[in-house]
C-alpha cells in the first residue's frame, strides 16, 4: 500500500511540474490529481452586422480595453463571418454590437439579420448559448428593424423613444448590478411582451429624477432588458457607447464627460451571469 501511496504523489508532483512548465491552468479533484485543464468560455465579437470601414467600436480602437478586460473571464474571438451553426459551434457568448444599416463610403452594404440568421440564432439561445446585442442613439448608422425581428423571439423590441446622456445610479435592489454608477451616453428605449415565454424583463428603467447634464430628451421606459429562452440568456442594451475607451476613462464624447462610473464592472457582471458563470447572485 505504502510502495502504492509514494508512487502516486510522485505522479502527482511530476504531472503538477509538467503543468507549471507547460503553463497549462489545471483544476485538482478531490483526490489530489490534477483534472483536465481549465479552458475558458469563448466569447465571439461579431462584426459580421457592421458595414465595412465602419469605425465604430473596433476592437483594436475605442474597444480596445473592453475586449482585454473580457479576455480575463472568456476566450475572446473576433470575426465577421457569417453567423452560422458552424461558427457557433463551441461559443458560449455571442456580442453584437450597434448593427449598421447602411453601407460606409464605397463599400458594399452590410448584411442584415435574415430570417435564416433568426433561427440560427434563436436555436443558438435555446440550446443554452447566450446573446448581448447593445444599440445606439439616432445618426450612428443603427440597423432597427431587421434586428426588432431577432429580438422579437425574445420579448424585446426596440423604439425610435430616445434618452441623452446621464448618469444613473441603479437601486441596490436591482438584480446582478445593483447599486452601481452608469455612464449611460446615449441611447433608445426597449419594449417588453410581458406574455412573450422568453420571460424579458427590464433590468434597468430610467430614472427621470436623474436628469441629463446636457440635452433635454428623457423619455420613461426601459434601457436594459434580460431574456431567458430556453437554456439561454439574453442582454439588450440601448447604448454602446458606455463600454468605450472614453466612458471607462471618463474622458466622454461631444462636450459630455460623466465622471464616477461602474461601466466596467456592470458590464463584467453581466456577461458572466449571461454565460452562466458563478460570483454573482442570480436575478
């Protein structure tokens, strides 16, 4: 037995200097030996729904920070290739972020969500893969309808009802980000079918005892909603804006800076309670 006992730690003691020198993250059991190696959940940036030459949020630009934060938590991937069953094979998180409607300069024009897109992306959700779709404020080249039809299977749709920029303290109470600071630059307001079985309900509702430092537009409603169809979950976001360089620095954009802000950690929270990873209570 002993001859038994010494031959396995020696094992495990060559197996964890394997690991160390290969640099390969290991989970122990409960017997001590090491389990198969931790790999993270993929995360794909698609820019499949962006113009090309669009310049907004690239992830080598004014996303630059966002996507190295998120490669903490998530393997990160970036593409614009079609949404397909086969592009979405192994990933848990699919970001999408401010669709454009038209084309940019010269180039051709962008895809649309087809119906065919519809169900590869609702089947997607429903198997247990998660999406985040952020909008944006009017003049951004934002793509409505199309996506309204996506979104649609899950309760949600977006309106022409515009809020300027502010800050928003959220409730304590609010699930998975209460109590944090928003830096909210701008954006759309959501509708919810209430009957919809993807149970959307509003994370966030704008509060108009918040007022905007500039601008005048403050409409009542929702500006971040959550679904849950099937095994999956949703995120719809009116702004995209909020996860720049320039809103995590507080630098700001046209004229407006909002200082004091939890944007990062906001949004941290919620992809890891869309890919269902633990540290945070569920809503």
């Amino acid at each position: 037995m002993n001859n038994r006992f010494n031959y396995a730690m020696k094992t495990n003691l060559l197996i964890g200097a394997l690991t160390l020198a290969l640099g390969v993250e290991t989970v122990s059991g409960p017997t001590g030996i090491a389990a198969e190696p931790h790999t993270k959940p993929v995360l794909l940036y698609s820019r499949y729904y962006n113009a090309e030459g669009e310049h907004r949020y690239l992830p080598e630009g004014t996303y630059k920070q966002v996507i190295q934060r998120l490669r903490e938590d998530f393997d990160v991937r970036i593409h614009n290739k079609p949404l397909t069953r086969d592009t979405l094979a192994d990933v848990k998180l699919l970001f999408i972020v401010n669709p454009s409607d038209k084309a940019f300069g010269n180039n051709p024009p962008p895809p649309h969500v087809s119906a065919a897109d519809i169900n590869v992306l609702s089947e997607f959700v429903k198997n247990g893969g998660s999406l985040i779709v952020s909008g944006n404020q009017e003049n951004h080249n934002l793509e409505v309808e199309d996506m309204n039809k996506l979104l649609a299977r899950f309760g949600i749709q977006a309106t022409n009802l515009y809020t300027d920029a502010k800050k928003l303290v959220l409730p304590k109470e609010t699930p998975i980000i209460g109590g944090l600071r928003w830096a909210y630059y701008t954006g759309n307001l959501l509708l919810l079918d209430s009957a919809s079985p993807a149970k959307p309900r509003a994370l966030v509702m704008n509060d108009l005892n918040q007022k905007p430092p500039k601008g005048t537009r403050d409409q009542a409603g929702c500006l971040l909603a959550t679904a849950e169809p099937g095994k999956g979950r949703v995120v719809v976001v009116t702004d995209s804006g909020w996860l720049a360089d320039w809103a995590f620095t507080e630098e700001g954009i046209g004229g407006v800076a909002l200082k004091g802000q939890d944007n990062w950690e906001m949004f941290r929270r919620l992809t890891r309670w869309a890919a269902h990873l633990p540290g945070r209570p569920e809503p």
